[in-house]
C-alpha cells in the first residue's frame, strides 16, 4: 500500500483526529460514555492503520520494540501504582478519596482519572504489540 | 444411542425453560438483582466517588480490583504474545 498516494496523504490526515479522539474519549470516561479500556483501543488502532499503510519496518521507527513493551508494563504499574499511593496517605488499597488533593471528591475524581489513563496506555500498548507481532510472521 | 442422548438433551432443554417461567420481567425493579447494591450505586454515586457517570464510578470505584484484574489480563496476554511469537533480528 506504499505507493497509492490517495492511502498515503488520507491516513497521514486522519491519524491526529483518530487519537485526540482516543485522547478525548480517556479523558471524558468520568462524565460520558468512555473510558480506559475503549480509548486504548482507539489509539492503538491509529498506530496499526499507520503500520498497514506505512509497512511494519517504517512502523517499528516511530514505535521501537522497547517503547511498546516499556508502555505495555507502566499501564498496569500507573494503576497499581495510585493504589500504593492511597495506602502510603493512610487509606485502604484503590481508596482514592483519601489523596491529599483537595476536596476528597477531587481527589477521587483524580485517582480515577489516573487509572483510566494506565488502562488506556497498556490497552494501546498491547494492541499494538499483537498487531506488531503477528504482523512479522508473515515474512 | 443417538436417541438416550436427545432425550437428555429434551429434558435439559425442558427444565431450562421452565426455570424461565418464574424469573423477574427484563428490567423490573423489584427484581433482587436490581435490589441489593443496584440502588447505593444510584443513590450516592456522586456523593461517594465525585464522578457524574455511574458506570465509570463502579468500574474504577466500587469494583476498582476487578479493573486492576482486568488489565492484568490485557498485560499478560501482551507479554505472552511477545514470549511466543516474537523472532530475533538475525533469522
């Protein structure tokens, strides 16, 4: 598919809006419909509709190996991570209210939105690893 | 042969659909499943978790480990997918 212009410069337009919607929807899991879970899928799809037109070599440039297997992993440890955090300030585990934060509904609303973005990074990383891989044993 | 095991699978077919007879109506609100934590997460949504979407609320709030499970999962299978399909620079 490299060498049909039309793929190339519609691709190379539509894949900023893929992610700030996937961006978008993130970040609005906590007032709309969304979340981590489809907002991951959205910004992993952006990179695999790049590496189908682009070609996995030029895909792997602009997501190595190590980056994509570094976020698969800091997704989960973000959320455990805020769950650590709760316990350090004196709460149970994943008890978000009791971050120092403000108002304990903010500080609430912030641990959720914390998770929702860990999810978010190993959803994306994830699909794009099983994409990356399974990709390669065509060769 | 055949037909012992299309007489069991009559009958099984038969007690299901008669456990259905006695079930609550889709969406009814004094069903027990809509009775027992269904209205906390409707009531006090808001007031527990600062979060305007209930489902949002029980997804990272109320049910926060199954959430941290969930994306265990995802994690694994990316790491299994890794360990088995991934091939080295030099083949």
């Amino acid at each position: 598919m490299q060498d049909n212009i039309i793929v190339r410069t519609i691709t190379r337009i539509l894949i900023p809006f893929i992610q700030l919607y996937g961006l978008y929807v993130i970040m609005h899991g906590d007032s709309g419909p969304g979340g981590g879970f489809q907002g991951g899928v959205i910004l992993g799809s952006s990179i695999i509709l790049y590496v189908i037109v682009f070609g996995v070599d030029q895909g792997r440039k602009i997501i190595p190996e190590k980056l994509s297997d570094t976020l698969n992993s800091i997704g989960v440890l973000i959320y455990a991570g805020i769950g650590l955090i709760c316990m350090i300030f004196g709460g149970k585990y994943l008890e978000y209210n009791i971050l120092p934060l403000g108002s304990a509904h903010f500080a609430s609303h912030i641990g959720m939105l914390g998770i929702e973005i860990g999810v978010g990074i190993t959803v994306a990383a994830v699909m794009i690893t099983i994409f990356f891989e399974t990709a390669r044993q065509e060769r | 042969m055949k037909s012992i095991s299309l007489f069991a699978v009559l009958i099984t077919a038969a007690v299901l659909a008669y456990g259905t007879i006695d079930m609550p109506d889709f969406g009814d609100p004094q069903a027990p499943a809509n009775l027992h934590v269904a209205p906390r997460y409707i009531e006090k949504t808001h007031e527990e978790t600062g979060v305007t979407n209930m489902v949002t609320s029980v997804l990272a709030s109320y049910r926060g480990y199954d959430t941290l499970g969930e994306t265990t999962v995802i994690f694994t299978a990316g790491i299994s997918v890794i360990l088995l399909l991934r091939r080295k620079r030099d083949d």
